[in-house]
C-alpha cells in the first residue's frame, strides 16, 4: 500500500503526484494532515481559509465514497503524525506535490528522513506551478529579477506537454478500498466553522477574454476571483494556462507571475523576513500603531482605501488593483512598514500565498524585484477617477463616504507625499 498526501493540491482530477501513485499502485490511501504548527499560529477561530480547506477535503470524501474509498485525516504536528501512520498503514512510498515555502521545505526534509528511516520512499512532484525552481534562469544560470524577461523565457519554453492534463480517472480502480472514517470536526481542532461565501471553482468565458480591459475596475466584475483555488489546489493551474493561451494574454500574465514570485522565494529566501533590496531595510518607518489601526479598520477617509480595506475585512478578498492601492498608501502616505501589511493581509486573504503576498507588498514599498520606483506614490484621488469614477465600488463598502457622517483625512496627501519622498530619499543615499 502506498499514500498520497494532500497539501496544496485539494482535488483527484488532473494531480501529478495522485497520478504517479495510482499509474503505479494498486492500492493508494489518501490522506491530509492539519498542520498544528500552521494552525496555532492563526488568530481568528473562525478562520475562512480553514472552513474552505475542511469543505474541500469533505468534497474528496464524497468522491472517495463513490469510489469505495476512504480519505483519512489527521491533526497535529506532522512528524508525530507521520509517526502514527506509519504503524497504522504500514505504507511502502508515499506520494506528494511539492510545497515551495520555506517553512513546508523544512517540514518535507524532516518527513522524508523520517520515512526513510523506515525504508519508506518519499516522492514529491511538481504540480502548483508551470516552471519551478531552477527551470526558467538566464542563459547564465542566474535566475532573472525582473518580471518581463522572465515571462519571455517562460512563454518560449512552454509547451503542449507542460499543460497535459494528468489522467488520474484512468485509474480511479486503484484507490485502496475502504469504507469511510469518522472526520476530525473544525471544533475538535478549537476552530469555527465560518460562513463566508467562497468564490467559484469556475469562471464565464467572457470575464477571461475580456480580462486585459476590464481588470482594473473593482466596481464591475471583470476578475476571474479563483485565486484561492489556485492557492489551495482545488483547480488545475495546467487547465487555466491552457485555456488563458486561447483566451487572454494579460490573464496568463498573472498566472506567470506566480512561477515568477515562486521562483524568487527559492533563489533569494531572505525577503521572507527583510528587503529583496537591502538598503530599503535602512527606511526610518514611522510605524504609528494608530494609523495603522485605522488603515485595518478601513477608516482613513480616503475612500478607495477604505473600501478595499473593508472588502477585505468582510470577504477574505480584495480586488488586485485595489491591493496596490492600499499597499502604497501604508507604506507611502502613513510610512508604515510593508511588513506589518504583509502580516495583515496573511491573517485576512482567503489566497494568502507567501511568495506572492511578499512580492506584491515589496513591490509595493519600492524594496522588491521588479519594483516600482521609490517616487511611484499612488495617488488615491486620481486612482479613484481612472478606475472608480462612478464611485460604485467606494458607495458599496462605504456607504457614508461624502457625507458628514465620513471619517477625516487621517494624513494629508501632497504632506504625506513629500515626507515619503525625503524619508526614502534619505535612507537610501545613506545607504
């Protein structure tokens, strides 16, 4: 018998390493671990992502039903658990795509020495991304830091075969039999279940084609919201490039941008923690607590801000453009630290992914690759009439905006901007 073990890659159809187990084994037991080191760290008990993460492997179960089979799942430290599995399954290999941060990278060489030191194979494949690692770097073998060339690189080496659906259903047979085990509750695991409603697994036709012209205008629906099931696994991102390529370039830009975010993670770890750019680690950030409780509360009086906030607080989501926005005030206008927005939007985003939540807060803040310049400060007047001007998005999250009733300016913007620039400015030439 053999497992697979469910990560980042919640669904049976179209997954590597489900595939490599069931094309080779006849006798394949899934199961998916509740990470106590992941979950302890979370601050709300209600926590969106682990009700959507709970619903889903629910979903596998019912399809594992069907199928006479059966998922088990299991909460706590994952070596420990690893430990109880393996007395209990007695497996020969066990099967799993790729994790890429560094914390999962850690646990991964842990788990495999574990295994291995119980003659257990562990084999992991490539499957959340087109291109990992290594695959896309400069004809010098340094990995490129600069989005467009590396979406060139990308674009000439994909192929038909990198889009190849895998054919798990071809061998459904080979799931272990089994009849159903009782399911860990979220209660168990001290949490609640949330009732937020979480975005489709499938997208219109249209909104994808029409994406490059509409993308920008958080008051229409012109995105295609499946970001969390890109970061959770519960769609293919070999289907949506496959489809982005007949349908809309700007749509699979964003798609590459996250090979691209990936692929930084790996080769420079350190912006984990500090600047892709050191010398931005020299800002003197004013860091006033105040301020950056009323940026969390959607209470600046700048409205597009404050509505993307509050989209955020409310949904799990916010709109990309509107990310930039409210990125580049905190750290621009109130000179707050990127990484205290950064930890925010890891608490709050339903597709809080690590390499692409830092490189859009680095890029944010001017310290990434691929940056914008320092002096790129966000307008959030000029934002609103370009992509909000009939004040739709702004009036559905705050609806007493332009009314009295409506918070002051916490700072003012030209003052704001001009002490971003000298701050910056200075820190830099220090440097």
């Amino acid at each position: 018998m053999v497992i697979h073990w469910f990560r980042r890659d919640l669904r049976l159809s179209d997954n590597a390493a489900l595939y490599r187990a069931l094309s080779n084994h006849n006798d394949v037991q899934c199961v998916f671990i509740f990470d106590k080191n992941i979950l302890d760290k979370l601050l709300d008990k209600d926590d969106a992502r682990v009700t959507f993460i709970h619903n889903q492997l629910m979903n596998i179960q019912d399809q594992l039903t069907q199928l006479n089979s059966d998922l088990k799942i299991y909460y706590g430290e994952p070596s420990e658990v690893w430990n109880t599995i393996i007395k209990e399954l007695k497996p020969s290999a066990v099967f799993t795509n790729k994790d890429y941060e560094p914390y999962a990278k850690e646990r991964d060489i842990k788990i495999a020495r574990l295994l291995e030191s119980n003659n257990i194979s562990f084999q992991t494949f490539k499957d959340h991304v087109i291109f990992e690692e290594d695959e896309i770097v400069k004809d010098d073998g340094n990995p490129y830091v600069v989005f467009t060339p590396y979406s060139r690189k990308w674009k000439s080496n994909l192929t038909e075969e990198h889009t190849k659906p895998y054919d798990t259903e071809k061998y459904y047979q080979h799931f272990k039999k089994s009849t159903p085990t009782q399911k860990i509750t979220l209660e168990q695991m001290g949490f609640e279940p949330n009732t937020m409603n979480f975005p489709a697994m499938t997208t219109q036709v249209g909104i994808i084609k029409n994406y490059g012209s509409k993308r920008n205008f958080p008051g229409i629906s012109g995105t295609s919201k499946l970001s969390v099931h890109f970061r959770f696994g519960t769609i293919s991102i070999r289907e949506k490039v496959h489809r982005g390529k007949s349908l809309s370039e700007t749509w699979l830009n964003e798609l590459i941008w996250r090979d691209f975010y990936s692929q930084i993670l790996h080769h420079f770890p350190h912006v984990k923690d500090g600047s892709f750019r050191p010398k931005y680690d020299a800002i003197l950030w004013k860091n006033s607590k105040e301020h950056f409780e009323a940026w969390c509360q959607g209470k600046t009086g700048y409205g597009l801000v404050d509505a993307g906030m509050r989209e955020l607080n409310a949904t799990g989501f916010m709109h990309n453009r509107v990310r930039m926005v409210v990125a580049s005030f905190l750290t621009k206008h109130l000179l707050i630290d990127w990484r205290w927005g950064e930890a925010y939007f890891a608490q709050k985003l339903l597709d809080f992914d690590l390499a692409s939540n830092n490189g859009g807060w680095q890029w944010a803040s001017g310290s990434g690759v691929d940056a914008a310049p320092y002096f790129r400060i966000f307008n959030p007047y000029t934002q609103i009439d370009k992509f909000d001007k009939d004040h739709i998005y702004i009036r559905k999250w705050v609806p007493e905006w332009g009314t009295d009733k409506y918070v002051n300016e916490i700072v003012d913007h030209k003052e704001a901007r001009e002490l971003c620039l000298k701050t910056y400015k200075e820190a830099l030439d220090n440097r």
